[in-house]
C-alpha cells in the first residue's frame, strides 16, 4: 500500500489498525462468497426470482439472491469500509462501539459485527444524536444511554483521511467539505452527511403517507431515494425492490438520479414517469400521446393567456372533473344499449327490461366493453337454442313437404328429381340459420355504439357546457392524440371501458409532487390502493401550477381523507450562503403563502454577479470567458440557461466549438456532465457545479409576472458553486440588489 500520512489526531494509529482489520475481513468475506455463489465479486448479475417456484425452490432462489446481494455490497464496501464511530453505553450496560457503514460487515463464522449498516436503528445516534443523554429505537423498544463519541471518518480504500470528532465546529467543516467538492455527472448518494431533519423523513414509518415540503437544495430527491433503500431494508421479511416504484417527472431526470440506488446497493426498483406508467396501463388501447410544447408556450405567453390556459388545465385536473366524468361514464352504460333489446330472426333473445336487468346489475362488476363481451357469451348460448328451434322447425316443414311429395306423386325421376332439389334446399335453408348466426355474433359489437377511450372522451367533452375546455382540447382529439393534461381523464375511461392491470406496487415515492394534479393522485391511489406514499415537493417552485397544485390542502382531504403527514425541510444545503441570498431575493417578491424562505447551510462562495451588455455579440463572448475561465478552475458540470429552448438552440450555435457544448432538450432520456445549453423548462430537479443565466433582461422577466419569478427562482438554485447572469439591456428589477459588474 502507498504510504501516506495519518491524521493529526491521538486515536489516528488506533484507528488505523481498525481500518486494515476490517479491510482484510471484507477481503476475507469476499473470497468466500464468491466461493458459495460461483458469482465474481465485480460481475454485474441481477438474479431474477421466477414465477411458479414451489417454496423449497423459493426459498434456495432468495437465499441465493441474498447472497449474490451481500457480495455486491462486499465489493463497495473495499472502497469505503464505514464513515462514522460511535461510543454508547447502554443503562445499565457495558460500554459499545459501533462503526457505521453504508453496508453491513460481519466476520463469519464468528458472526463478529465489525460494521453496522447506517439503516440500523443504531445509526440513529449517528444522525440524530450528539455527545450526552441519548436513545433510540430498537425492535426490543427504546434504549437509553450515554452518547459518549461521535466520530466522523474519512476513508478512502485502506487509507484512513481524515477524523472530525463530535462537536458544532468539526461537524460544519466536515459537512461544508463533502458539500463543496465539484459533483459528479449524476445525483450523489449523501449517507455520510444526512442530516436529523432529513433522517426523520427517510425513517418515517413505511405505511403512512407523507408529503415532504421541501426548499430548493434541501434534498428531497435524495432523501426520497434514501428511503427507499431504508424501507427495503427496515421492511426486508416482507418487502420486495419489485414493489417499489419511483415517479419522476421526465426520462431525463431518471437518467439524472440513476446512480443513487444503485450506489446504496438496491436493484430492481421501478423507475418510471406518469404518462409511461398510464400509458403502460391502456396497453394497445393508448390513444397517441402529443409531447407537450406547454411550458414553452407559457413562457412566452401573455400573463392573461397564461391564466385562460391555466384555469382549463386546472379544470382538467380537479376532483370535480373527474366527478362528473365518472357520473357520466355511469349514465353512459345506459345509453349504448340497444332500446329494443335483442332479437333473431323473430326469436327474442333478450327483452329490453332483461337486457338492462342483465347489463346493469348483473354485468355490473365488469368494465364496460368487458361486459359486452360477456353478454356476448350469454346471447351466444340463447342463440344456438334459438338456432336449434328454428332448424327443428325447418326440419319439420320440409318433412311435411317431403311426406306429401311422396304421398301425391308416382315413383320415378321427377318425383326424385323434386325429392333431391327438397333435401338441397333445406340443407342450404339450415346452413343459412348457421351463417346468419355467425354473422350477428360477428357483429354483435356494432349493435353498440364506438368505445374506443378518445371517442368516448370527446363525446364527453361535447356533453359538457364548457366551450374553454373543448376549444383547448377537441381539436387533437380528433387526430386520435391526446396531451400529457388529459392522461387522468382517459385512464379514467379506459379503467372504465376494459379495466387496468393490477399494480403490486406497496410504496410509491413522487418526486416534484406539486405538478401533479389531485385527479392524477386519486387515479393513482385507485388503481394501487395497496400503496403509501411519499411525496416530495416545493411550492415555491410549481412553475407547473395550473396542471399541478397551489396548495397542499387541495390533497389533503380529497386524496387521503386527511391521513397524511406533512414535514417541511427548510435547510438548503445545494448552493452557496451567497446564491440562496440572491434567490430569495427573487422569491420573496412572490411568496408562497404560508411558505418559509429557504435558510442556506454556512458555506460560502463568491457572490453572484449580473452583468449588463448593449448587444448579443458582447454578452455571449463575455458568456464563454466565464465557461472558459470556469472549466480552468475544475468545474465539471456547467449549465447555460435560457428562457426558451429556440433561445437555447441560437445560443448553441453562437459558442465556440472548443467548449463542447450540449444540448438539453425535453426528449432526452440520457443525462450527462460537461458544458450543457438547457431551456429553463427543463432545469427543475438537475444540479450543476456553474450555472450561467444567459439573458436575464427585463423583458424577459418583467417584475410583477409571478411565474417568471418562480421560473428564475428555480433557475437561481440550481448551482453548488458559481453563479452568474448576463443580460442584453436592462436587468430585470427582480434581481435588484445582486451585484452588477461592469460588462
């Protein structure tokens, strides 16, 4: 091993000799669990448990499963054996020691626990705890003590960095070092600096719902990922990857946080958007779904237009709509049924009042065309007894015929020649009930009116007296397409046409949840009424409003029925004292009623600085020296940032080619570091090491439009490190108060 220097401190050695101990037991366990599971300790292999297993398979498969999963930890825990030493004594108890790590280290056969894995209910004393009285909950109940060491560790492979014992001062520097390294091209796992505010999120308890109000840079996706590898492992006898599911608002952001599980050792989780998941649902019924140019549109869009196209999409998401749809659909199923009920070639198969009695009550518990089909099978089986009738009667009258035929006529060719054309005849006359019978129950359906979930929706529209919604929504309608605003509606209908898959799923975790409307929750919370829910959101940041939520009231009752908790996070740890200063500037000037300013965590930088030009050519060469000079300083991830993505393209094209500059555009399913052009709709959620407001200008913020505000606001947190605007005349009067410098 490279020799290197230990800490300045007097329990370094001490803590050294643990660290190469733990090292070679990690080494150790390695070997042989890559003997027990012929897997290699690098080998990326998921195993699969399948359907159909009788339990001692079962039971081998999950063993093994386990085992290939302990591996996998084994080999990152090389890396970075543990973070934290804790020194507890238990009342009436011996004195403890405890290292906590991101996984669990036991030496076996001895079943030594070297590290404790940092979900343990003993960790809660590294997250919660400081020196003194202390106590935490155990599976046995509370257990209380004294607190007497809280170390935090920096280690490295075998090499042992650094030693911060307990106390304000050593935490802060501890904090401030991990919070100000350059960040990766993905969101970064944080269990080494979790904080008691965001501990007590992640260890909420698995069966209730939760919504998390959180400020810009307080960690909420990262917390919400969090809480997931604590409940799978809080909850492992009963609780499976499979029954997990993320909800994120676009591809991108997938992409953007893909790392986080994976690196807290959990496979398998489901990872998917809304519209992926509605649109899974309704199968090969899915209508076409428009990718939505809306927030584009918005930002260009008049206040007055803004609000008209709000209070549409507000409408399309409300409790009430989806009231009046299903009151609707309900009426609905009476309507399509033939009035005079069915018949057959004179034989009723069904009278009008059976029909209703049958499809109404009896057929009820069926999605509507299912039970067309199902009354298919009923009128099937009446119509081969129908069938049958008529070709006795048939049978019979040609017997008749041919009874007097044989009676009235001599014995010779025309009386056989007569006899063969009777026998051809009836034949074809029972063929044709057999044909004509396949031809009805062929066109059984058709006796209905088209129940198709776009045809039924428009019809829907065109029943209701709102010329707004049907002028914003008919048109692509009849096109066969629909936009993202109309899934709740038409996986309503579906739902109510064929019925949706069954979902599995037990714990659903929504990042940016204040874009999602209350009808879209309620579908959720129907078609997996199984589920909890953790939801985390920011008011101050619903630049999606209109389709969203203003308020968490809007869920309380008509969504849970009141049963949900609500925490609010209000430490940034993101950016810099001085970038959440000059943010809040811009937010205080629209405030969200009841919401508190973010409070950033003492970590400073340089301050932000706007900087003014007389034309485009000035700004953008001035833009590239402060990427260029920013690259040179070691920045990885820098974002420029433009109004508009037509905005982003021209700007795209004026930099210089040795930036290598990217594009960021709403279709992109990948993302990636490095100099990245992005429109301002698609920043929500992403962090970056720089970031550039590329024309900050007051036409394009004017100061009394409070979604623009929102809008920058959410621009102004993005960055950990630097933050700079430029603007082609005059600054927005919503930045009033940052630093201008001279172009």
């Amino acid at each position: 091993m490279e020799a290197y220097t230990l800490p300045a401190h007097p329990d370094a050695v001490a803590e050294n000799q643990f660290l190469q101990e733990t090292c070679d037991i990690i080494g150790e366990e390695i070997v042989r669990m890559e003997q027990e599971t012929g897997v290699g300790a690098e080998e990326e292999r998921m195993v699969v448990v399948p359907e159909g297993l009788d339990s001692d398979e079962q039971v081998a498969m999950n063993l093994f499963r386990l085992k290939v999963d302990t591996l996998h930890q084994l080999a990152r825990s090389r890396h970075q054996a543990y973070f934290a030493h804790l020194d507890f004594v238990p009342e009436g108890g011996q004195p403890e020691t405890h290292y906590i790590g991101r996984w669990g280290v036991v030496k076996m056969p001895e079943m030594d626990i070297r590290v404790v894995d940092w979900r343990s209910p003993i960790a809660n004393l590294y997250y919660s705890g400081q020196i003194g009285p202390m106590d935490y909950e155990a599976p046995d109940g509370r257990v209380k003590g004294e607190l007497t060491l809280k170390r935090m560790l920096t280690v490295h492979d075998r090499r042992l960095e650094g030693i911060f014992d307990s106390g304000v001062v050593s935490q802060d520097a501890y904090l401030q070092g991990v919070l100000g390294a350059v960040t990766s091209d993905r969101l970064r796992e944080i269990v080494t600096t979790i904080q008691a505010e965001q501990n007590q999120v992640i260890r909420f308890p698995f069966r209730e719902n939760l919504i998390v109000q959180g400020v810009a840079g307080s960690g909420k996706t990262t917390i919400a990922l969090h809480r997931i590898a604590y409940l799978l492992y809080a909850q492992r006898e009963t609780l499976r990857p499979e029954q997990m599911m993320i909800l994120a608002p676009n591809p991108l952001f997938l992409s953007y946080i893909s790392q986080v599980l994976p690196d807290l050792g959990v496979e398998r989780v489901r990872q998917t958007t809304f519209a992926d998941l509605c649109m899974g649902w309704m199968g090969k019924n899915a209508p076409k779904l428009q990718l939505s140019e809306g927030m584009e549109d918005k930002l260009t869009a008049t206040p007055q237009a803004r609000e008209a196209l709000g209070q549409v999409l507000r409408r399309k998401g409300s409790p009430d709509m989806k009231a009046r749809l299903e009151r609707w659909l309900d009426g609905l199923q009476e309507t399509i049924l033939p009035p005079e009920g069915l018949s057959f070639g004179g034989a009723v198969l069904m009278s009008a009042g059976e029909l209703r009695e049958v499809f109404l009550q009896q057929l009820r518990p069926w999605p509507l065309v299912k039970r067309i089909d199902e009354l298919k099978k009923v009128v099937a089986r009446r119509m081969n007894r129908a069938c049958e009738t008529m070709k006795e009667r048939l049978q019979q009258m040609a017997q008749s015929r041919l009874e007097q035929l044989l009676a009235t006529m001599p014995d010779g060719e025309e009386r056989r020649a007569r006899v063969r054309k009777l026998l051809a005849s009836r034949e074809e006359r029972l063929a044709e009930v057999d044909q004509r019978a396949k031809e009805y129950l062929k066109g059984f359906r058709a006796l209905f009116p088209p129940l198709d979930p776009v045809s039924v929706y428009r019809d829907y529209l065109c029943a209701q007296e709102d010329a707004q919604l049907q002028a914003a929504t008919l048109p692509l309608l009849e096109k066969k397409r629909i936009r993202g605003e109309d899934l709740a509606a038409v996986c309503t209908i579906c739902r109510a046409l064929y019925g949706l898959p069954r979902e599995t799923a037990r714990h659903i975790v929504m990042d940016e949840c204040q874009d999602f409307s209350p009808w879209q929750l309620l579908l959720l919370r129907e078609v997996m009424p199984g589920a909890a829910f953790t939801l985390v959101g920011d008011l101050m940041q619903g630049i999606h409003e209109d389709e969203g939520i203003r308020g968490y009231d809007e869920w309380l009752e008509p969504v849970f029925g009141g049963k949900v908790t609500v925490r609010t996070l209000v430490t940034s740890y993101r950016s810099t004292m001085e970038i959440m200063e000059a943010a809040n500037t811009v937010a205080a000037r629209h405030p969200v009623p009841g919401q508190t300013l973010a409070q950033p965590v003492l970590r400073h930088g340089a301050r932000p600085t706007v900087r003014t030009f007389t034309t485009d050519a000035q700004r953008i060469a001035a833009l590239t020296a402060q990427v260029e000079a920013w690259l040179r300083e070691g920045y990885h991830t820098v974002a420029l940032i433009e109004k508009t993505e037509a905005a982003a393209k021209k700007l795209l094209r004026a930099l210089p080619a040795s930036l290598n500059a990217r594009l960021l555009r709403q279709d992109d399913a990948n993302y990636a570091g490095g100099v990245l052009v992005l429109p301002a709709a698609m920043v929500k959620g992403l962090e970056f090491d720089c970031v550039a407001l590329c024309n900050v200008n007051n036409a394009q913020f004017p100061e009394g439009d409070v979604f623009l505000a929102r809008m920058l606001y959410v621009m102004m947190t993005r960055p950990l490190h630097a933050l700079a605007a430029f603007s082609t005349g005059e600054v927005s009067r919503l930045l009033e108060g940052i630093e201008r410098v001279s172009g």
